[in-house]
C-alpha cells in the first residue's frame, strides 16, 4: 500500500516536470474562469451569451454598460445562475482537495471525504433539522445546514477520540473506528428517516444532494472555510509528501506526524463540513478527482493539491452545468452526474496507464 | 434510496400503466346479494370473492377515504399509519405505513378484503395472494379513474347504490366547475405552477392529478411539457411568469415550507403571482390523494385561478 511518490512519479505520469506542472496549474485557472463565463451562460431559459457577459461585466467597477436586458435576465444570471456556479465550484473544490488529504494521509486509495464520519454525521445533524419542531422561516436562516455541519464536526471529533491509542491515532485505527461510527450513525439515520412520516420526502432529497436553490449568503458562508482550509493544506503539502514514507521515518525525518495529522484531519474535516451542509452528500468527486490528477500529474502533493482544487471545482460545476440542463428544464440529482461522467472517464484513465497505480 | 423515495406518498402515481379502462369491464352482476363477487380491478386482475367482505383492511390513505365515503367505516378493520382522514379513521387499528404494511398483522386480522393500490403490485400483492386473502387493487391516476375506483370498491363490497350516488355528486360538483372553464380560451387561462416542494423545486407536470385540476380549474400548468412529478428549475419558473402559484402543504409544523418558499423566494418576486398576491397554499391531501375529496381540491384550484368566477 505505501509508495513512494517522490521515486515514483518521473515514469508515472503524462504530465511531470516542475514548469509543465505549473503550467498546467495557469492553464486549469484559465479554464475554470472560461467555464465559469459558459455555465452562468448556459441555463434551462436561454439568454444570449452576448447578454450573459453584458450583464457580468456590467457588474464590475468602472464599467458602465446601459441596461438594454429585461430585470429577468439579472435576477436569472446574478441571482440565480452565478452563486449556484460559483457554490459548485467551491464545493468541488472542497471535496477534491479533502478527498487528496485524506488519501495522502491515510496513505490509502478507497479514502474519500467521507471516511471517517462526515457524510453520516452531517446527515443526522440535517434529519435532526428536518425534525425539530422549528420552521426556518421563523428564524429567518435554516437550522439544517447549521446542525449538519455541527453532525459533522462531532461525528469527526468521536471517531478522532475513540481511534486515539495513548498518545497516537495510527491511521488504521482512526478508518476502522470511521466505518463503524459511520454505520452506527446511517443506521439511525435510516430509522428516524422511514418513521418520519411527512417530512420523509424533504430529508430523503436533502441526502441526495442539490445545487437547485443555491444563493449568495450560502455562497458566503461556505467560502471562508473553504479558503481557510484549503490554504492550510495547501501549506502543508510538503509535509504530506513525507507523511508517505513509513510514519516512523517521517518522524525521525523531525516532521511531528501527530499534531500534522490533527491538523490535516481538521482543516478538511472543516471544508467537506462546510461543503456538505449546504448540498448534501455529493458523492465520487472526492474520490475521483486526486486520482485523476495523480495519474496525469503526478503524486507530488505540492501539486496534486492545487491541481484537485481546480480539476475538482471544474468537474463539479460541468457535473451540475449537465445536470440542469440535459433534461431541462427538469434537472437531475447531482450525484447520479457526477457518478456516470466521472466512472468512465477515471477508468479510460486506468486503463491507458495499465499499471498499478497509488 | 429508491425504495425509499418510493414510499413518498404524493410521488406515487408513477409507475403502473393505468389499466383503469378495463375496470369498467364488469361480468354480469345479475344475481342477488350475497352471491359469488367478481370484478377486474385497476390492475388488470380478476378478483373474486365468495361473499360480500366483512373485514376490509386498507393499504393506502386514499383507499381508506373512499370506504369511509362509502359509509363502509364499520367493516374497516385496519388502516396505515398515514391514514388521517376522516377523523375516525385515525382510531382504527394500523397495520404499518404506505409502502411497508405488516402481512402479519393483516393475516392476524382474519381480513377478507384487502383494498391495496399499484405501489403493492410488486411485493405486498403477491403476499397476500399466497396467503389466501382476497386484494382488491385500486389505481386511479386521474379524476375518472378515481370515479371508477369507488364504483369498483362499491361493488366488491356490496354497496352499488351507495356508490353510485357519491359518484354522482361528485360528477355534479366537478361539472360546476368544467361547465365555467371548458371553453375558455387559451389567453383566458392563467399561467399556473403547482410546487409539489420546494429543495429541490419540483412541480406536477402531465400525468399528475394536479395537472389535470389545473386544466378543469381553467389554468395552464406552466409545467405540462413535463411528465409526472419532476425537478424544475427556478429560472424556468421565473421565465414561464406564472400568474399563479399553489404550493402544497401538509399538516403538521414545518409543512407550509414549499408555501413560505413560494411566498418569500426574493428570486420570484417579479413574477405577476407575485406581484398581485396570488400565492396559494392547498392541503396536499386534496390534491395529491386519489379519493373522494380531489373535488374539493379541484373547487379550491378553481377559486385560486379564476376568483372572479367562482366565489
């Protein structure tokens, strides 16, 4: 299972070399901010994609563009279209670049965001929501996303405490004690769904996961612990990239593998917590993304990290992009998109490799 | 997931092919009372009984409204969990939810019928069958087909003339209403959008009941080049302007959310049903179920999209 990414890339993937890799991160940035411009562009009601930039660039400072559009289009591209692109983009990112954390750190491939309790934790803070006898309206903001992202953190913060043996948390303990909490939790969450009764309908398509509503104010909330937590990883890639040698030689290496690994766990912890409040459990970008940038790009954290971040808020934004608009004006359940264009795609890229991979 | 979402009641009418057509095929009902019973049901199936049923568990709320209607409370021996309505029915005996009835406890109630629907085909149906007892399966999809479903359920259970006449008050009341909005021509109807709920937003498209009492009220489904219950997204809301808005609500708290969304979303507000108030919320159980009160539910609509002419 423990390779050594350092030894190991010059052969292993398409794209190695420090100017191509950086090239690669320039041309990705490029190319998110195109896709960004198409997705707000494309919708279910079509608006010219003249009228589209129009109404983006008349937005910026000092530009000043008179309106020729109807208030429609605005509310369509502004208030409707760019906080659910931009809330793709963000939540793509945060999953790529927890789902590369945690397989770094767990130095295991089938680690995905959700290994150790995230997902189902998240879920019974929201059901929990769906159940109170409390309407969001009144408050004036959901409680749902709020208890997620406590279930979250909580469910993280039990399987952390219960894997720690003496002074350590070996990694194989903290899986096992994330797969059993996990089960334990998806087993309530099974039971308070089914005796729900009327509200079943609500809780079972907030586990699906959905973009559909998407504003500003959640794009607000999300981002600052998307940023936070994806710079702090970011930072620490270097370290990842020795936490692949036996943890014993990283410690010998002076790296504090301990306080490293709370570290790590928390800050992507914190941005799938984040992420997931908001629109469910998306499942397969996680996984997929860090693979398919290793395999291009190679397993030098120091780029794998940045690349998921672009690779993963691309590939979630195209996923929701076809997801509103293949059937529309119905749309689809995001993970139902994501699973059968990204599959395909990470098994075309197995298969060209034909070697053992991770 | 599927099975589960499966389970949600106002989702229900998907999956059967209707074959309510052939329940209006009846064999000769010449003898007297009580002789051998034998009808096709909403299915397609033969049912035949021996004697007119005395013990009636029923699978679904909407099965349970029309026996009720029927005046067959008395022989109702066991309801769902869902079933609410009327009142009294809410004091029988349960013999679980919707999708997932207790055949235990239906056997343990010695029943002799059981009025099941087309979620049941696949594995309750069966079940039951293997066990000995007598189902009758009611599938109605549209406002016809729930006619028929209580004529059918009248004749099982011996009670034709009882049938007949609700029938037939029900046809009166519906034609109240289609004899003002049959001819109305296509600018007179308002743009209408149903909203099933709101995270995601979804909406009846054609081949729900709500479409159909959308088009009896004299409105247009914004949502009819759809089919079934289906995910719609806001901006295509936004662009179909609809003049209308009737978002389903349930009892309960927290069940008036799709009609707060509705209400509220700062993204609709430009919208004429907006802009004029006209933000309706329906009881989902009018609506949604296929029983005796989808009049009412149709005379609601009615006042909803043409106030000027019903009220």
């Amino acid at each position: 299972m423990s390779f050594n990414p350092v030894a190991n890339e010059p052969i292993g993937a398409y794209f190695s070399g420090r100017r191509t890799r950086l090239f690669s991160i320039l041309g990705l940035s490029v190319a998110l901010v195109a896709i960004v411009l198409l997705a707000t562009s494309v919708g279910s009601v079509h608006i010219p994609i003249l009228t589209t930039f129009s109404v983006l660039v008349a937005k910026l400072p000092l530009v000043d563009i008179a309106q020729t559009w109807q208030g429609t289009v605005e509310t369509i591209v502004l208030e409707i279209r760019l906080p659910r692109v931009i809330l793709a983009g963000l939540v793509g990112a945060a999953l790529a670049t927890a789902g590369a954390t945690y397989q770094g750190l767990f130095r295991n491939p089938l680690a995905d965001p959700y290994l150790i309790g995230v997902a189902q934790g998240a879920s019974l803070g929201a059901v929990i929501g769906f159940l109170l006898p409390i309407t969001w309206h009144n408050l004036g903001f959901s409680i749902i996303p709020l208890l997620a992202f406590i279930g979250a953190l909580v469910a993280t913060a039990v399987v952390y405490g219960l894997a720690r043996v003496g002074k350590t948390v070996p990694v194989t303990t903290l899986i096992l004690a994330g797969v059993a909490l996990g089960a334990l939790l998806g087993s309530i969450v099974s039971y308070l769904i089914i005796s729900s009764g009327e509200k079943m309908h609500g809780i079972v398509f907030w586990l699906m996961g959905s973009f559909s509503l998407s504003q500003w104010s959640e794009v607000g909330i999300v981002l600052p612990y998307v940023a936070t937590g994806t710079v702090v990883i970011i930072i620490l890639a270097r370290m990842l990239n020795v936490m692949q040698l036996d943890e014993e030689q990283a410690q010998q290496l002076g790296v504090n593998v301990e306080r490293l690994k709370l570290i790590l766990l928390a800050a992507a912890t914190l941005i799938t917590a984040a992420s997931v409040s908001f629109v469910g459990t998306i499942g397969f970008v996680g996984i997929i993304t860090p693979h398919a940038v290793r395999l291009i790009w190679g397993a030098d954290h120091r780029f794998l990290l940045p690349l998921s971040v672009l690779a993963g808020a691309i590939f979630m934004i195209l996923a929701d992009l076809v997801a509103r608009t293949v059937l529309a004006p119905t749309e689809i359940p995001i993970g139902v998109i994501t699973a059968i264009c990204g599959a395909p795609f990470f098994l075309y890229l197995l298969r060209r490799r034909k070697k053992a991979i991770f | 997931m599927k099975s589960k979402l499966h389970r949600i009641y106002t989702v229900f009418l998907v999956s059967t092919i209707a074959l309510f057509l052939s329940a209006s095929c009846v064999s000769p009902p010449e003898s007297a009372l009580p002789s051998p019973i034998e009808v096709i049901d909403q299915l397609g199936r033969t049912v035949a009984l021996d004697k007119t049923p005395q013990r009636i568990v029923s699978l679904a709320p909407s099965n349970t409204e029309i026996l009720f209607a029927l005046g067959l409370s008395d022989r109702v021996v066991a309801v769902t969990d869902y079933c609410n309505y009327p009142p009294e029915a809410e004091a029988k005996q349960t013999i679980g939810g919707f999708s997932t009835p207790s055949i235990e406890e239906i056997v343990s109630l010695s029943t002799d019928l059981v009025l099941a629907t087309s979620r049941h085909e696949a594995k309750i149906i069966p079940q039951l069958e293997d066990r000995g007892l007598n189902v009758l399966a009611l599938n109605p999809e549209t406002i016809d087909g729930v006619l028929e479903a209580i004529i059918l359920t009248g004749m099982v259970a011996g009670v034709e003339e009882r049938a007949a006449e609700l029938v037939a008050g029900m046809r009166q009341r519906i034609e109240s209403v289609t004899d003002k909005t049959d001819g109305l021509p296509l600018e007179q109807r308002p743009a209408t959008c149903y909203v099933v709920w709101h995270d995601p937003l979804m909406t009846a498209g054609s081949g729900t009941l709500q479409d159909e009492l959308i088009e009896k009220a004299g409105g247009l489904n914004i949502a009819r080049e759809l089919t079934d219950y289906a995910d719609i997204s806001l901006e295509a809301v936004i662009a179909a302007n609809p003049e209308v808005i009737i978002a389903g609500a349930g009892h309960g708290s927290g069940a008036d959310q799709t009609f707060q969304f509705a209400k509220t979303e700062p993204r609709l507000r430009d919208t004429e049903a907006r802009r004029h108030d006209r933000i309706y919320a329906v009881d989902v159980d009018l609506t949604s179920r296929p029983g005796p009160r989808i009049v009412e539910g149709l005379e609601e609509f009615a006042q909803f999209i043409h106030p000027e002419l019903f009220n």
